[in-house]
C-alpha cells in the first residue's frame, strides 16, 4: 500500500514540475489573467444544468382518463375480441402506474453506478499573501495549489461493488412489482368472473323464489297454508334478492381493481369481455409441485434476493470501515510567485516559490473502533433478516400446500352434492308430469339445486384462491396461458 502511494505522489510531483516550468514561461501581465480564467471555466462547468419539466398535475389527470386499451396496447389484439390473462398481463406491465414508478426508483438506483465509478477531482486553492522582510520590505504574494486525494487501495472498488449491489436489489424490488400486478390482475379477474357466474345462479334463485312466493300466496288465499308460512316465502325472497344486489356490486368493484391493475380508468372497460373460460373447472388444475421448482423459489424469489444483496451490502460497508484503520493522504503541490520581492536585491524581478504538502488523519484517539462495530452488528442484522425472510418462504409453501388438496376436496365434495341435488330436481320434474307431486315441492327442489351450484360455485372460487397462494408462495405461474410467456415478464434487467 504504501509503495503503491509513493508512486502516485512521485507521478503527481512531476506532473505539478512540468506545469510550473510551463507556468514560469508566462509573462507577469499574463500570469493575473491565469486564475480569472480557473474561475471562468469552473463557472462554465457548473452551467449545463439538464432541463427540468415540471408536472402539470392537471396534464396528467386528464391524460390518464383519456387511456383506453386499444390505444395505448397496440401491440396486443383489439381488446373487443377478449383477451386471455396473459394478454391482460401484457396490457399491465405496459400500463400499470406503480410499476412504471417501481422501474423508474431502480433506474434513478442503478444511476449511482456511474456516481461510484467517478474518481475523485482535485481541489484548487487561490490564495494571497502579505509578506513582509526583516530588511524592511513588504509585497503581496499569490499562489494557487491542488488537492489531490490518494484513495485508499480498494475503496473505488468497493463504491462500485456497493452500486452494483444497490442496483440488483432495486431490479429485485422491480421483479416483486411485477409479481405483485399479476397478482392482483389475477384475483380480479376471477372476482370479476365469479361475480358474474353467482349473479346468474342468483337470478335463477331470485325467479325460482318469486314463483314459489306467488305459489304460496295463491295457497294462503285458498286457506291451503298459514300466513306465517307465506311470510316466510317473502323473507327468503327478499334475501335473495339482497344476495344478488350484493354480488352485482361487488362485481362493480372487481372491475374498479381490474382496471386499477392495469392501468386504465374504469370507463376503458367498458365493452370489453372478461374471458376466463372454464374457470371452475378445479379437477383440471394439476399443478407442478416438484422439488425442484421450491428449490428454486427458495433461492430466486425477489424478497429472498433482495434480503441476500442487503446482507452482500452491509459486508461491503464492513469492508470499507476496516478499511479506513489506514490513512488517506491528500497530496497538496502549490506554486506562489510575486512580482517585485521582498528584498532589496530583487527588485523589478519575479519571487517564486514551489510547495508540496502532505496531509493525513492521525489515528491517536481511535482506530475507527465505533464505525467498524456498527457494521458488524449490520452484517448481523442483515444476516439474521436473511435468515427470518427465507423461514418466512418454508412457512408460506407449507401453508399453501396443505391448503391446496384440502380446497380441491372440498370443491368435489360441492359438486358431487351438485350433481344429487340437480338429480333430485329433475326427479321431482318427473313426478310432476306424472301427477305424483306439486308445483311447490318441484321449486323447492329446483332451488335447493340452485343453492347446491351456489355453493360448489363458491368452492371453486376458495379453491382458486388456494391455487394463487400456492403460485404466490411459488412466484411463477402454475397453470393458464402466463406459463407460455417468455420469463423475460418476470424479472427485467436495469440499465
């Protein structure tokens, strides 16, 4: 190391030589003009500020209303036709405003790679001095020198290493903004659809009732029935028709977090069709739970990545604060001349003098003990954080594998009891023709098959949910047309 400084002090002193030889060349009337024109082009340097363009809180609302998907996704099919959920995962990572925001924090990161990889510039002082003989005579004397910090070895490096960190862990915040829209695109599609599929179970409910409350009515008219048995009809019509009220808005509010999650007003919405064919179909879901995929997402899930950069930056800073145990030098070379002295014998004749310094912090009451502490309980901390986010990761594959089969199951015992109420419906159908029942008994059936639908529809929608904590806990789509998409869509690189 310190060969290593002698060497660069040796270059600097026969650089500032052959400037002074330079310098000495100058005539006096020139030489004041020299530090007039340090100052000009130091001025000139700090002029080239970039232009600024300031939001226009107005511009920008009224741009994001006028977003529709077959202006802004061109790339994509016309919206009119319905798109797939990767189309609609396309259509948000074009749009999405939080994503935009998450990339554009990763590129402002990634920018301080050039920052670290600047070297230092050196300072220049300007300065005057009075100086007065013993003899009696007295004159100004000018000068300037530089300052020239001699890094310690590796601290470049290091600044480059803790750039480059930074920026990986911002591509991992990106990575996880990504995950986090398709995640939520997902869950509101499938609220979408099954607000949708539930309302049309529930006007068939809503009618099958209706009728039933006007088969009760004619039998309370006829003496048939009691009233309480009639206002007992009208009590579970108008729950049904709170049900589907329900249900209708939340489809409503589906749409708004469709829209949200990618990009786009409400109105862009409009006309479009939600297509997610055969979203129910649960026993066709068949995910690959193989060893090797958890492997993977215990290794390479954002959150885990950014928590091991974090730990990979604090052991960096460890680096850097035993680092500065050793002294770093400035190396000061000046140059002071005077016109006229400060003797007799030299006047109408130019004083020069030549300056080298030196200067170091003296290690003498610490040995950077506190700051080297301070990293070490860091690397600690960020260790034991490492730690906590990856038991975090077993915890959340455990749960969503267990839940899985157990939502699975509960979705075929559903639709198993489906299917026994739609064959008791279509039996009482039948004895209805042959005159062996009434019209009562018949809607009561049709709408206990109704419910029975209800509630396997309810199951297949808790089973999918199963299914998305299983592909969250993953981080990769199991199953649907994303798994064709090229990984590219999952993680983007920073430049």
């Amino acid at each position: 190391m310190q060969g290593r400084h002698t060497a660069f002090v040796a270059v600097i002193a026969d650089c500032w030589a052959s400037f002074i030889v330079s310098w000495r060349r100058v005539t006096p009337s020139s030489a004041a003009t020299v530090p007039i024109a340090l100052c000009a082009a130091l001025l000139a340097a700090c002029a080239g500020v970039p232009t600024r363009t300031p939001p226009d809180p107005a511009a920008t609302a009224q741009a994001f209303a006028a977003r529709r998907l077959d202006n802004l996704a061109s790339a994509l099919p016309p919206p009119a036709a319905g798109w797939d959920r990767a189309q609609w995962l396309d259509a948000a990572l074009l749009l999405n405003p939080q994503l935009a925001e998450a990339r554009a924090r990763a590129t402002a990161v990634a920018a301080g790679e050039r920052t670290a990889a600047q070297i230092r510039n050196p300072t220049l002082n300007l300065f005057g001095e009075y100086v007065t003989a013993a003899a009696g005579g007295a004159a100004w004397l000018y000068g300037l020198s530089m300052d020239f910090l001699l890094q310690r070895p590796g601290d470049r490096s290091r600044a480059k290493r803790s750039a480059a960190l930074e920026t990986q862990a911002a591509q991992s915040d990106v990575a996880e903004s990504i995950w986090q829209v398709r995640t939520a695109l997902r869950q509101s599609l499938l609220d979408v659809v099954y607000a949708r599929d539930e309302a049309a179970l529930l006007q068939q409910l809503v009618a099958a009732r209706e009728k039933l409350q006007e088969s009760a009515r004619a039998n309370l008219d006829a003496g048939e029935i009691a009233g309480g048995e009639a206002l007992r009809t009208q009590l579970e019509l108008s729950v049904a028709r709170q049900r589907l009220n329900q249900i209708s808005m939340q489809g409503s509010e589906a749409g708004g977090r469709l829209a949200a999650a990618v990009g786009v007003p409400a109105a862009a919405l409009d006309g479009i069709p939600l297509l997610w064919p055969q979203w129910d179909g649960i026993g066709a879901l068949s995910p690959d739970l193989s060893g090797s995929i958890r492997q993977e997402a215990l290794i390479d899930r954002p959150d885990l990545v950014r928590a091991l950069r974090e730990y990979d930056l604090a052991e960096t800073t460890l680096q850097g604060e035993v680092a500065r145990r050793w002294p770093e030098f400035h190396i000061t070379p000046g140059y002071a001349w005077d016109n006229g002295g400060v003797r007799e014998n030299q006047l109408n004749e130019t004083l020069h003098d030549n300056e080298l310094g030196m200067s170091l912090e003296l290690p003498i009451f610490n040995r950077n003990e506190g700051p080297i502490g301070e990293a070490v309980a860091r690397r600690e901390l960020a260790g034991k954080h490492l730690e906590s986010v990856q038991a975090g990761l077993f915890m959340q594959m455990e749960q969503a594998e267990r839940n899985w089969p157990r939502a699975r199951q509960a979705w075929r015992d559903a639709t198993d009891a489906a299917v026994l109420a739609r064959q008791h419906g279509e039996a009482e159908q039948r004895a209805l023709n042959a005159g062996a029942s009434d019209r009562p008994t018949l809607l009561l059936a049709q709408i206990e098959a109704i419910e029975a639908q209800l509630l396997a529809l309810q199951a297949a929608y808790e089973a999918q949910q199963a299914f998305a904590a299983l592909e969250d806990a993953y981080r990769r789509p199991l199953e649907g047309p994303e798994c064709a998409m090229p990984m590219s869509w999952r993680t983007e690189k920073i430049s």
